[in-house]
C-alpha cells in the first residue's frame, strides 16, 4: 500500500499529459459531483478548490438519490474508481433521465459500460489501483477536464506547481508520516483529526483513510463550527483516551488560531497532541501534501498494528448485502 501512496507522483505526471485530451460544450449553471468513499472525495476537493478559484457553483453528491434540481442545465460528473460502486450507478441511471450532459470517471467496469451505452463523455483513469490510492489520477483528469472544457477551477500552471513541489518534498512526506503513524500507535487513544473549515475535505480525507487503513475509528472537529457544539461535549466527557492531530495552515492567520484555540481545550484535557503544518505555495498544493501524509501515515499505521491495509471486511460484507438493500 505504501508503494501505491509513493506512486503518486507518476498518476500526476500522467494526468497531466491528458489534461487537455477531453473537453465538453455548453452552458451550465452548476457542476455536480457525485461519488462514493475514495472517489467521493474527488467532489469534496473539486468543491473545496472552487470555492477558492472557481466561478461556477459546485454540488457535491455522496449517496444514490438525485437532487430535485437537476436538470439539463447542470454538468454531471459520475465518480467510481471501480465502475461497480451500486449507489454510483444508480444516481447515474437516474440522473440520465434528468441531464444530458453526464461524464462518467473511472478506470472501467459497470459504469464505462453505462457512459458508452448512453453516449456519456468518459474520462479513463488507469486501472490495477486501490481505489483510495487514485486520488491524485481522478483528481486531475476531472481538474483538467473542467479546464479545458471552460469551467475552470484550477489552473493547468497551478497543477503543475503542485506536481513538482510534491516530487521534490516526498522523502519529506514520507518522514513525516512515520512520526505521525509512531505517534498514533503510542498514544492509542481515539483519534480527533482537528482543522478549520478550509481544509475541512482534507480532514475527511485523512479520517476515511486512517479508518480503511489503519482499521480505527476517527473523529472530525472543524472550527468554527466546533466552536459551536464540539466545544461544549468537551466540559464533562465519558473517561476515555484520545489522540489528536491538528492540521494547520501557516499562511491562513484567522484558520492558524482557530486551530490554536481548539489546541488549547485538548491541551486543558491532557490529550497528546501532534501538530500537522500544511505546506505548498498554493492551496491544491497543500491538498495534494496533507492527503499523501495522512495516507501515508495510515498505511504505516496499518505496518504497526500487524494489519493490512488491503483488506476491508467490513465493506465488503456491506457490498455483499447492498444487493438486497438496493434489490439489485
């Protein structure tokens, strides 16, 4: 699994040659994501990434159904890794009979056979990866995609600024997901992922992976909202231990003392606390540097607890049932 984190910065080099390979005409009011687990999150960051630099609105969708709103006025991008995620392929059938302009993401399977049949727009991204491990491949290919199609949300300079600051910073990366995973593995208590809302998606992204990889559940705190109800089911907890990694932005001064203020209340508590310091000289490039060091730090995680990242039992009992859940 490490190996498939440290080949990320081949999946960069090869999305970028296929930036500007597909495009799409037309006249959209909004952009919707929808996609589940390791490729959902491709939404959450197309979202996040928007709301930094982009001009059209950014829907993201991480279940079966379908918004009421969408209509042939909205561009549709339909994420699975696999092809075969059952509530991805459900919201493309459905959404096909509400929009027309639907490009599918994946590297294969039910849903490249859905995006021929329909006469979908589909971007291949290649095959024989662990889904979580994609990120940097989908990611582009839909960035890209965007691009050149008139949507913009990051600029092909900047994708290429993240590429070689991550290409030259992962011996670093890697370094430091080990203290992280050491860290962790020492203290054992539940782990808190703490941040501010900006790099909320990234926090999510490192809660998903400590949680496939490492096999430990995970709890998210965002400020400021957290400021607003978290906050306050730290006054009189139920004993237990707990382990926190905060994540901070140095170039962000209101997010770095947000994160400071909630390090404070985990610090009234005696939590063990490891600071995470974001780097890269753009926002998607410290994205791209905090999601390779979670996951990174999973992995390793996963190597001392005697466990292998590979296996999800659980999910796939789940998938096993969906058959029944989904009367498919």
């Amino acid at each position: 699994m490490i190996e498939q984190y440290l080949g990320w910065i081949k999946q960069l080099e090869s999305a970028l040659r296929e930036w500007s390979s597909v495009r799409v005409s037309g006249s959209f009011r909004s952009i919707v994501v929808a996609g589940m687990g390791g490729s959902g999150i491709v939404g959450d960051y197309v979202y996040a990434l928007s709301s930094v630099y982009g001009k059209t609105p950014v829907v993201v969708v991480k279940t079966y159904s379908v918004p009421s709103f969408l209509s042939r006025e909205d561009l549709v991008l339909v994420i699975s890794y696999s092809g075969n995620t059952i509530e991805t392929l459900r919201f493309a059938e459905e959404a096909s009979e509400k929009s027309s302009s639907i490009v599918v993401v994946t590297s294969g399977g039910l849903l490249e056979e859905f995006g021929r049949r329909k006469g979908c727009t589909v971007l291949l991204v290649p095959k024989g990866l662990v889904p979580r491990t994609s990120l940097p491949s989908m990611l582009y290919r839909v960035l890209g995609f965007l691009d050149v199609s008139g949507y913009t949300v990051v600029q092909r300079s900047y994708a290429e600024e993240a590429y070689v600051f991550i290409r030259e910073t992962i011996a670093d990366i890697r370094e430091e997901s080990v203290k992280i995973a050491e860290f962790v593995h020492r203290n054992r208590g539940l782990l808190i992922l703490a941040g501010h809302a900006s790099h909320g998606p990234l926090l999510i992204r490192g809660k998903n992976e400590f949680n496939e990889n490492s096999k430990i559940p995970v709890k998210v705190e965002i400020a400021p909202e957290w400021m607003h109800n978290d906050i306050v089911g730290w006054e009189k907890p139920y004993p237990g231990k707990y382990t926190v990694l905060s994540v901070v932005d140095p170039d962000d001064y209101t997010g770095l003392k947000l994160v400071e203020y909630m390090e404070g209340v985990y610090s009234e508590h005696g939590f063990p606390l490891y600071r995470v310091v974001l780097r890269g000289g753009s926002y998607l490039a410290k994205l791209l540097y905090g999601s390779l060091l979670l996951g990174l730090a999973s992995a390793k995680l996963a190597e001392l607890r005697g466990l292998d990242p590979l296996v999800t039992e659980s999910i796939k009992k789940y998938k096993e049932a969906s058959r029944t859940i989904y009367k498919c």
